[in-house]
C-alpha cells in the first residue's frame, strides 16, 4: 500500500506513470484550451478564461444520470454554492438557491434558462401549506424538463454573471443548453434511453416504534367499565401511553365493526404484527425516451419523445409524464439562419402525499399512533365495504372516526388529482451583417394551464377544507390556472480581433410580459350527494371564488463591452436599464453597471508544472421590482348577508415604492498544474441586498395590518472550492475525483426603524421562522429551556424541565455552516464506476414529530428501565420515572442550585401530566452525510455491434440515496421538509426517504 501511494503521489508531480509496462496515455493539453467555451448570459458562448466572475458546468450526461421525476435531483454535491434540497415528497418541489438568500420575504430560486430563453419555475403550493397546515406539494414547474435533451448546464452564480438577464436573476441563473440535430453523412441517427426504477424505504427515515405498551394516554388502555366483564380500550385516544402488553383478551376496535373478523369477539393485548411500514408499497419508475436526429449543411433537426410513469410507495399514487420536444435550423443564406425549439410536456398526477400537520398520514404515524393497529386489518376493513372504519372510533355506539381516518380509505377516497399541460416555444433568427456584426431576433413563450382538484368523501374526520374557514365534513375543491411568460429580444453582437486585443460588444433589448390567472372554488358545509365532486354538489352555498388575474411587463434595454489583451487579460462592463409596471410611474425605471475583469497569469510564466492560472474579480450592482398588485389598495369581495359586501384588503400599498437594490462583489483564482491532472477554483464573495420591498406590521388603529415598504438588509458572505484530481490515467484506467464546497451565510442586517424582526412563518408546535435584526436569516424561534447561570437545565418541582415563558428565544438557523460534494469516478476500458458523496454540516431543523410523539409514547425512547431497574412507566409508587440530568433549585438555599433529584413521572403522557419539554427539545442538528449515487456502466465494444445496426449500446445500474451515512435527526431525513421556499427547518409528518436502484439501457443506432 505504502509503495502504490507513493507511486501515485509521484505520478501526479510528474506528470507521467506507468504501471509495469502499461502504455502511458498521453496528455496534449493546452493552456487556452483548459477551460474550453461556455454558454453565458442570453445564450452566448463565450471562452471561460474570459469570464470574470464564476461559473461551473455540469455535463448532459451527469444531468441524466439517475433517473428521476425531477432533474434538479442529480444536482446535488456537484456545484459549488448551489444548495439542492431534495425534499420526500412524491411529485414534489426542490429548494435552489445558490449562494444564500437575497430576499427576506420574495422569491429565492435560482433562475432557469432554457437556449437563452429564460422559463417558469412557480411553485402553486398553498400558504397553509408551506407553513406546515394541511396542503400538497404541486411541484416546481422546472421539473418538465426533459433531462434526455440536456446537452450542457452551466450555473452562473453571481450577479455579474447574471446582469444582463435583469431583476429575474439576482438570485444567480442556471442555463440550460440543449441537444441540436447535426450533419449526418446517411441516414437518421436514432438514440434511444432507457430505464427502470425500484424504490424502498431507507428505514433510517421512518419511525422505530415502542413495543412494550398500547392505545391510552393515562397509563392504562381500558376504560373504567368492563364490557361485558372484560376490559375495553378506550378507541379514542390516539396514542401509546396505555396498558403494557401482557396477551389478555380485551375488547378492541375490530369487535365493534360490523362485517369485521373480529367483531362481537375478544382479541390479544399485544402489539401489532404489521405496523404503519406496511402500508407502503414498492415504488417503480420507468423512464422511455427516443430522439431523432439528422441534417445536411442546410438544415438540422432532433426530434424527441419521453415518458415517465412512476408509482409512488403510497398507495394509490401515480404520476404519466410525456414530453415531446424538437428543435430545427435551416440556414436560407449564408448570413441568415432560423432556429426553432419547441417542447409540449403533459403530466397527469394522482395521490401526492398530504404535507404538514392535520389530515397527513405521515404525521398520523409519526405523531398519533397506537402501537396495537395492524395495518393489514385496516387496509381489510376497508375493502370489505370501502367505508371509513378505522381504529380511531368514537365510542361503541358511534364508530365513526375521532381523529384519524382509516389511512387506506384517506388515499383511495380523499385523494387528489392534478393535470398540467406546458408549451414552450423558443424561435429566432440570425443574420450575419458583415463577418463582424450578428443580428438576432428571438422570440420565447413557456406557459402551462394545471388543473387541480381536491375530494374529502363523505364519512370522513372534518377537517379544514378548500376556501372555507370552519371544519368540512366532506367536500370537493377545484382550482384551474394558467401562467405563461413571453420574452421578444433584439440583440446585436460585434466580434472582433484587432491585433492583439480581442472585442466582444452587444447591444439589446428585451420586453418581458408574465401572465397569471387562477380560479380557486370549493363546495361548503360538504357533499349533498356522496361520491359527486362537482362544486354544484354543495350542502350549503359554494364559497365565493377566489380569482387572480395579473400581468407585468418589464422593457429592458442594455448593452455589454468586453476587451481582452493577448490572450491574458479581459475586462468586461455591462449596463442595463429595465422599466417595470409593477413599480409607481415615478420609480419604474432602474439601471445597474458590472464590472469584471481576469488576468490569466499563466501566460507570463513559463513552468511547465502550472499549466493554467487566473485571477478573476467582478462587481455588480442590480434592481429588482415586484409582484403585481402592490402599488393600489383594494377591497375583497365577502360572502353576501342580504346585498353584496366588500372589504378593505389588511395590506396597505404603496404608490411610493422604489426598485429593491443588490450589490455584488467577487473575487476568485482558477489554477490548473501538470497538464490538468490537478485544479481548483476557489471563490469568495460578498452579497448586499437593501431596500427590499416586504410587507411590514402597522398599528391596526391605521385600518390595516401590514404596509409595504422598502427597508431590509441581507449580507451573504462565503467562500466557494471546487477541486480535482487525476491520479491515475493510462491508456485502459483513469481515476478521476472531483470536489465541491460552500460556506454562504446570509445574515439580517437591517429592517424598519422599531422593527427588529420578521416572521417569515408560524407554526404548529409553538415555533416559528424567522429574519431577527443581527442574526442568521432563517432562525428559529421557540420557547427554551431555563438554565443556571452555569448553562445546566433547569429541573421544577415535578421533575420536568422548566420552560422560558417567551417564545422568541433563538434556537439556531435552519442554514448550513458548510455543504460539499466528493465525487469518484473510475474508468477501466469499456467499464465505468462512480459515486458520490453529499454533505451538509450545521443548520437546524425542528421536528413536530418527535415533538408530539414525546407525548404520545410511540417511540422507544419512551419505553426501557430506570436507574432503579424499573420500567420508566410504573408509577413514581412503584418505582418507575426518571430523574432528568440538570440541576434543581437547593431545598435549603433557594439561591442556589444542585444536582436534580427529583424523580419525573413516566407513567401518563406528558401532555396529560402537564410535563413537556420546551420546543427546544426538539430542534435537531441537521447535519448528514449521504451516499448519494453510485452508477456502473459497461459499454459493448465495436467489435461485438460491428455486425449490427447498433453504433453503440451501453447498460448500467445507477443507485441513489443508498446510504445515510450519518446524521443527528431521529427516524426522518434532515432533507425533507414542506415544499421550496423560505421556510425551512422544520418537518411534520415527511415522507420517508427511498432508496433507489435503477436498471438503464442507452442505445444509438
């Protein structure tokens, strides 16, 4: 071992190795060449050593590597300061953001460019439903993108990089380049990619159960009368705090359901034998895609065509995706050619998961259980009559549901369904004035209509439903909407070389129009009909609809210089002026300049060890606007009484608004040596966003609740590494490793005069998230434990641990102290292995199901013996409870503290007793490391497809999520979460996570 490192060690500093007598493979790298041409800003390639400012490229082939639902999912760990956060639901969104956060309370994703034609990613999910209430979560719309037609991505991270793109980019860009039809001597060629998935739960992401106790809440599960001279449980209770497991026979919910096996009979006190694991299935994914492509030296085409269909582990969910795409040129002179994209995408999806807290089986199971319902005799009791029977019955007379209803008829009945149907166009023209100036002309449109419905069948546990504001006890919702953004852009382009400086100039314009409608209705007071979802079917009058109609134009007008001298030094300025309608008439208008420059000092050193270096530096200073709707004040249509009623809208416009600001600063250094075998890039930058427009809290004596302003600061600061390293490469193995790593931080550093912070979200569990004046954007609040003034806890008189009376103690920051990739990849002759690790250290998330679960017993922490070797569960008399590690107040100096004695009560429910610990208790580190993908692939070589119609065939296996490695959360994923957005940190009820092994065929023809 020792003689293999050092022979590798010697490799890399030489530049040169061989094992035994291997063939050296050689390396004919040139120093221009390194860092190749990149797609840039409106679709312009540029070389990279040019670029001021940072950018890292991911190939088509890495995009599409795993197959997914999502492709933002195989971005995780493989860029620098872009943070993926692949939640758990199924179908659902993906949080981007790169380098930290730019608005406290406004969007945060990343934009996404599509042939420089930027596209909608909007995110429809519920404000119920991204601050942790009952809701589903539709998705991110970048997810249609076909991963097949990926060709390149390159993110472009900081403000300089996105200048010319406007206000959409502040939060950096990701721009996407497509596969092109090319010149064919014969024939069509034909790829075709396919594969298939299996999912399973990882089990490290699901909860452990107790098996010692059942159903109860007060330490015993039988009500104080007998049935029938035999215990009964009490079915209403909806935890595990009840009567050890000891195998009498008791009356339990099955002998009170008509048609049920059990029914009139005693059953066994004992836990179950199949627990809430087995309601889940084994989920598949099978992906089909075939592209065509061909031209001549006039015309190219690609033409494709793919198909998702997955199903999820939930039962009764499924998602059919079709994506259908083409892109064509045709060249009518030599200086005019006309390109078109195009890309129709239809999903149909059925079952998505319920999120957050209220009418979600995950937090049923992860928060409200009893450890005694076997699910197969629920799923039974279902089919045998498809009524809501569940465990969770009202009392012997009325076995209607009390809280929970029966999961298998909450997904077979209460499910919901959504079709989303996307066009996007991209077509321009290209005109070659003299062999220095282009003209183009472009015009891109990307629109969807998504229709969503919702079902509460009759029978089922009322809950808050659709538009009303009171608990429905069954009902129907329907929303329709419709999005498009159209972009008309003029650009004129002048290349030129004039000795030994290089000019790259443009000059463009840009109109951006975004449309958004939605019509959002729902029954009231339930279904007259059971089974009918139409909105007519209502018992009482249908709430009023809620309809949105907005547009927004932004004129954009700019331009760009570029200088480069012999190859090493360029300097670069841009300027744009935008004017927008959503900003008063007096404001509108906005410009912002960058400014970068590299020096590619490699070229004044003559070492044959350092084969590229640059020094790069950039700043930029860029506006934004804001939604539509905030200039004029309105009034809210009401339900009526006798006449029709109208209502001041609780916001306060504002007419004197003024465009939000950011500036940019970055600097960084790119050095490859020994003919690329080594590299990195390193980045450090600096972020400044002020005058945010954001809604603020007034005094109500105003007649309004909130005003919006301009005020806020955010101050992002971090380093960015990307690294790699070629140990090996001859002519049959090359070994490549590549790393990436990130430390953004983004604090509050200012807000309204008297305003010291604001909430970005309140939620269940007495906590919330939150933008403090000073600290951490993100923070989490709660109530904290009371300590000594030597840090111990706390412990009162009942042996629990006090709590702070206020609830705006800080509990840490759901950002992350640093997050990184390490990638492997090893080639040996027609053979290809790679895996890669993710990671993710610090940041905080709060888990409500371990916050409810403490008190319902469900988890094995709740059960085990005591330092006496008693059962924690007896009572205090019978030598159970636990004596808490902290401190107590001294009985004879009240003064003064010493260690806790006193014994805490197990033997109920802390929510009965009145014992729970503050939320603090339940904020976690969510620091992980996950393996995160392995692939292997083996392509057959010529010799064997020399006979055939194949030019080339390649199989593999690709895992994803194989392995948690580490992490601090109990029985849940520290990914997972509600949706995208601002609010993170927390979790209530998340799916589990799967792991993913699929099966993949490529084939060229």
């Amino acid at each position: 071992m020792k003689k293999l490192t050092m022979g590798v060690l010697a490799s890399v500093l030489s530049s040169s190795f061989a094992i035994a007598q291997v063939q050296q493979k050689n390396d004919t790298v040139r120093t221009q060449d390194i860092e190749g041409v990149v797609v840039t800003a409106l679709g312009i390639k540029r070389e990279k050593k040019s670029l001021g400012y940072s950018s890292q490229e991911v190939n088509g082939e890495e995009a599409n590597k795993a197959p997914t639902t999502n492709f933002l999912n195989n971005l995780s760990g493989k860029v620098a300061g872009l943070e993926i956060k692949q939640g758990t639901n199924f179908g659902g969104s993906i949080n981007v953001v790169l380098r930290g956060f730019k608005s406290l309370k406004g969007n945060n994703q990343a934009l996404f460019v599509v042939d420089g034609i930027p596209i909608l990613n909007s995110n429809l999910n519920s404000t119920d439903q991204v601050t942790g209430r009952a809701g589903y979560d539709y998705g991110n719309t970048a997810s249609d993108i076909n991963p097949n037609d990926i060709e390149s991505i390159n993110v472009l991270k900081g403000a300089a990089a996105t200048a010319l793109y406007g206000s959409r980019a502040q939060n950096g860009a990701i721009i996407i380049t497509t596969k092109k039809g090319s010149k064919r001597k014969k024939g069509i060629g034909v790829e075709f990619n396919s594969s298939f998935t299996v999912s399973s739960i990882d089990k490290e992401t699901f909860p452990e159960y107790q098996t010692e106790y059942g159903q109860g809440y007060t330490g015993t599960s039988f009500s104080s009368t007998l049935y029938q001279g035999s215990p009964r449980v009490v079915f209403g209770n909806d935890a595990s705090y009840g009567s050890p497991y000891n195998g009498q026979l008791v009356w339990q919910y099955g002998a009170f359901i008509p048609g049920s096996p059990t029914f009139g009979q005693r059953t066994p006190w004992r836990v179950a034998e199949n627990g809430p694991i087995e309601f889940f299935n084994v989920g598949t994914n099978t992906v089909n895609n075939i592209s065509l492509n061909g031209g001549n030296d006039v015309a190219t085409y690609r033409f494709s065509y793919g198909n998702t269909y997955a199903n999820d582990i939930m039962p009764n969910s499924r998602l059919n995706k079709n994506n259908f795409a083409g892109n064509a040129s045709y060249k009518f002179t030599d200086k005019l050619t006309a390109n078109l994209y195009t890309n129709f995408v239809t999903q149909r999806t059925q079952g998505r998961n319920s999120t957050g807290y209220g009418d979600n089986i995950m937090a049923n199971f992860r928060q409200w259980w009893a450890t005694n319902v076997d699910l197969k005799e629920q799923e039974a009791l279902y089919n045998m009559s498809r009524q809501n029977y569940t465990w969770n019955m009202r009392s012997l007379t009325n076995i209607a549901p009390q809280y929970w209803d029966n999961p298998y008829f909450k997904v077979y009945e209460n499910y919901q369904s959504d079709a989303r149907d996307r066009l996007a166009i991209n077509a321009s023209l290209n005109y070659d004035l003299t062999p220095d100036i282009n003209l183009l002309a472009r015009v891109g449109r990307d629109g969807y209509t998504m229709k969503v419905e919702e079902r509460r069948a009759v029978g089922s546990v009322a809950a808050i439903f659709g538009l009303n504001d009171v608990d429905q006890p069954s009902g129907y919702a329907l929303s329709n909407y419709n999005a498009s953004e159209t972009n008309y852009d003029f650009i004129a382009t002048y290349k030129k070389n004039l000795g030994e400086f290089n000019i790259n100039a443009l000059l463009g314009t840009n109109l951006n129009i975004q449309s958004f409608e939605s019509n959002q209705q729902s029954t009231s007071g339930g279904l007259y009909i059971p089974g009918l979802y139409t909105i007519s079917n209502s018992v009482s009058a249908p709430s009023l609809p809620v309809i949105v109609s907005t547009e927004k134009r932004i004129f954009g007008a700019f331009a760009q210089a570029s200088v480069g001298y012999k190859g090493t030094y360029y300097v670069e300025g841009t300027v744009r002026r935008d004017q927008s309608s959503t900003l008063p008439d007096s404001n509108n208008v906005y410009w912002y300049p960058s400014v970068s420059g590299s020096f590619v000092f490699s070229n004044l050193i003559n070492q044959s060890w350092l084969s590229f270096g640059k020094l790069r530096a950039a700043y930029a200073l860029v506006g934004s606007d804001t939604n539509a709707d905030n200039i004029r004040d309105r009034y809210i249509a009401q339900n009526p009484f006798t006449s029709p009623m109208y209502a001041s809208s609780t916001l306060a416009r504002n007419q004197a608004i003024k465009p939000q600001r950011l500036n940019n600063i970055e600097l960084g250094l790119n050095m490859e040596f020994f003919k690329n075998r080594i590299g990195f890039d390193v980045s450090w930058y600096r972020n400044r966003a002020f005058d945010q427009i954001l809604e603020l809290p007034v005094t109500t004596s105003s007649g309004f609740s909130n005003r919006v302003a301009n005020t806020g600061t955010l101050e992002t600061k971090g380093f960015e590494i990307s690294g790699h390293i070629m140990p090996i490469k001859t002519t049959d193995f090359t070994w490549d490793i590549n790393v990436n790593w990130a430390n953004p931080n983004t604090k509050v550093t200012e807000l309204a005069p008297g305003i010291e912070n604001l909430q970005l979200g309140s939620l269940q569990g007495g906590v919330s998230i939150n933008a403090p004046l000073g600290y951490d954007y993100g923070t989490i609040w709660g109530a904290d434990f009371v300590y000594s003034p030597d840090g111990q806890k706390i412990v009162g008189s009942n042996g629990a641990y006090l709590s702070t009376d206020s609830s705006d103690n800080n509990l840490g920051s759901f950002q992350a102290k640093w997050m990184g990739g390490l990638r492997n990849s090893l080639t040996f002759k027609d053979f290809s292995l790679s895996f890669l690790l993710d990671f993710r250290q610090g940041g905080k998330v709060f888990s409500l199901d371990q916050y409810y679960g403490y008190g319902t017993g469900i988890y094995p922490d709740s059960v085990g013996l005591n330092d006496l070797g008693n059962p924690v569960r007896n009572t205090l008399a019978n030598g159970g409870g636990v004596i808490l590690p902290g401190v107590m107040v001294d009985p004879t100096n009240p003064n003064n503290f010493v260690a806790n004695t006193i014994r805490l009560d197990r033997s109920q429910s802390s929510q009965v007793l009145g014992t729970d610990p503050p939320p603090a208790a339940f904020v976690y580190d969510a620091s992980f490391v996950k393996l995160r993908e392995v692939a292997i692939s083996y392509k057959l070589p010529d010799s064997l497809l020399g006979s055939t119609f194949l030019r080339d065939l390649t199989v593999g296996l690709v895992g994803t999520n194989l392995w948690i490695i580490h992490k601090n959360l109990p029985f849940a994923d520290p990914e997972a979460g509600l949706s995208s957005g601002n609010i993170q940190g927390y979790q209530s009820g998340p799916m589990p996570t799967t792991r993913n092994i699929a099966f993949t065929l490529k084939a060229n023809f």
